[in-house]
C-alpha cells in the first residue's frame, strides 16, 4: 500500500499572504491601513493562543489591530459595548469575535451587532446568509482553506459524496453551505454528521471526501474509511503528551496511523487546514477593508 498524499496548507498559504502583503502594501500607498478588530470573553489559555496567532499574523503583513480582551465574568454589556465601538469606529475594517463565548452573553445579539461589511469570519446571520444562497464569494477563512486544498491538489467534486463531520457555526456549518452550491467546481452531495450521528461509520465509508471538525482526537480510525477517500481533518486538538517539550501534541480527529493506508489523500495535522485559515482571514480583512475603501486593490 502507497503512503497517501499529504495536503500540506503550508507552501498554500505562503502564497496567499505573499499576495496579502503586496495588496496591504499598496493599500497604505493610498492612505487606507487595513485594520483587524478582535473581541475575545475567555481566559482559556487555548482561546488566547488563537486571538495571538492572528495578531502575530496581521503584524506580519502590515495589517493594523484593535483587540479587546475581557475576563469571562466580565458583564455582557462589556462585550456587547466593545463590538459595537469597533464596529462603528471607521478607522477599524474587519471585525472578528472569538467564540466560544461565555453563557451569559447573547450570542445572537452579538452576531447581528458585527456589521457585514466588516464581518471576516461569517460571523453575522447576514454574511452566513449569503453564503447559503451562494451570494458572496467571501468565504469564512476555514471554508476557504478546505476548498483551496481540494483545489490545488485537484479533487472533483462535482457529483461525488462529500460527508462532514461537525455542523458548528463557525467551521461545519458555512462549509456545509457553501458545498450544497450549484456552482461549478461544487455540486457535490453532503452529509452533515454531528454529536447526536448513530453510526458515524455507515456514513463515514461513503465518502468521498471527508471532512472532520469534531474536535475529539481518534474520533475517526482506518476502518470507518473507504479506499481512495480524499480526507481533511480541519481540528486540532491538543493531547496531553509527556515526551514533547510543550507537554502536548497537536492531532486532529483522524487517528493517522489505523487510517493512513485508506485515504488517496489526507492533511496533516498540524500543517494542512490550520496554516491556510490564518492566511485567508488576512485575506478577508484585504477584501473588506478595499470594498469599503472602494479599491481595485484585490488578493
Ligand atoms: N484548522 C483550523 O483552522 C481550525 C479553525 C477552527 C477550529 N478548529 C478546530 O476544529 C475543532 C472543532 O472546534 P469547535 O470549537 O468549532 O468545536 P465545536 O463548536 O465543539 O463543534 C464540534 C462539532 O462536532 C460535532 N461533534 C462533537 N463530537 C462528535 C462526535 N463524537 N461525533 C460526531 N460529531 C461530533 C458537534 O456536534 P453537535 O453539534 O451535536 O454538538 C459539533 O457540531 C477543534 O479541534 C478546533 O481546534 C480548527
């Protein structure tokens, strides 16, 4: 059996934020300064990880930030007032709120609160609307980074069975959306699998393609897969894991070593879908901050 492909995310993504760098640079030759707003509730140290890795990425490119951080007994109304002073403050683009979010907050009253015109992630119902009806080419960056694998390494889509495993909000659920397209290169058939699934495997084993962003390591194991699958495993979770000097490895839902001689294809973890989603939501802050600024300046 021949070691599958490996959908590396990486040398993609190295393109895209060549090409964010070039249009941020010519963005602020013409007096706009494309600028990432982030508003996060939590103390988790993983949520705190997340919000970094963005702010280290848009310092990188040029992109200017705002970020708020509140503790996750804070008031809501803190929440609420720091969405809202962003969102209505010109000199900020993009918008991004870090979910999860604590209970007591009203997610759908923050959701409604990110103006869509600033909305980098698909947050709003607005934004996630128009990617259902296929109106908006702006995709949420893991959306996108799922379809630039598929893409650059040249799986069909078109008529075959894609299954997807999870149906958040933030990653399942626009993804979802977006592969029920009738546009070409789409037209695929989905399966949306999720916590309350029985026999994940009976829907596993159809796929052509699998998408998995559970967030539960080994979730998926070698004999829930058919031969030649196409796999990207779009979670990484961190594994307690004595012998590395961080004390935690990083794998995704696909137990790699039991499903490895299946798959035709398969992400690593990490290096497939994690460093492609930094990269297209730098290029969604691009895009919204030159559609507001009514640029031709485009990634
Ligand atoms: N690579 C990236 O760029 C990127 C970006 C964002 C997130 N992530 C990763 O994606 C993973 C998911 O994160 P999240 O916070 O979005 O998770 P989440 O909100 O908890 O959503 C998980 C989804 O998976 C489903 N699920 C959970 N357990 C399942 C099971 N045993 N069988 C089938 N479905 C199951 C859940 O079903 P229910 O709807 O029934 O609860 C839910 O729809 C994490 O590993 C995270 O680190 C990666």
């Amino acid at each position: 059996v021949s070691d599958p492909t490996l959908l590396r995310g990486g040398p993609l993504a190295d393109e895209i934020t060549e090409r964010v760098g070039e249009a941020v640079a010519k963005l602020r030759a013409a007096g706009v300064v494309p600028t990432l707003g982030t508003v996060m509730m939590s103390d988790d140290p993983a949520d705190e990880r997340f919000v970094d890795y963005k702010h280290d990425g848009c310092a990188a490119v040029g992109i200017d930030t705002r970020r708020v951080d509140l503790q996750p007994d804070a008031p809501a109304e803190q929440l609420y007032a720091a969405v809202k002073r962003l969102a209505t403050d010109e000199a900020v683009t993009a918008l991004f709120v870090q979910v999860p979010v604590p209970d007591h907050v009203d997610l759908a009253r923050v959701r409604v609160s990110v103006p869509p015109a600033k909305d980098v992630d698909c947050f709003s119902p607005a934004h996630l609307g128009a990617v259902a009806t296929g109106d908006d080419p702006l995709l949420p960056a893991t959306t996108a980074a799922v379809r630039r694998l598929l893409d650059a390494y040249d799986v069909t889509l078109a008529g075959r069975e894609v299954v997807v495993v999870g149906r958040n909000p933030a990653v399942g659920r626009p993804l979802v959306a977006d592969l029920l397209s009738d546009r070409t290169p789409l037209d695929t058939t989905v399966t949306v699998c999720h916590s309350r699934t029985t026999d994940l495997a009976a829907k596993t084993w159809r796929a052509d393609v699998l998408v998995t962003t559970a967030g539960v390591p080994g979730l998926i194991d070698g004999s829930m897969l058919s031969e030649g699958v196409t796999v990207i495993d779009v979670s990484t979770n961190r594994v307690p894991d004595e012998s590395a000097e961080t004390g935690y490895t990083v794998v995704g839902d696909v137990d790699f070593e039991s499903a490895k001689s299946k798959p035709d294809a398969i992400t690593p973890v990490p290096g497939g879908v994690g460093p492609l989603t930094l990269a297209g939501l730098l290029r969604n802050v691009v895009e919204l901050t030159a559609e507001a600024a009514n640029s031709e300046v485009s990634v």
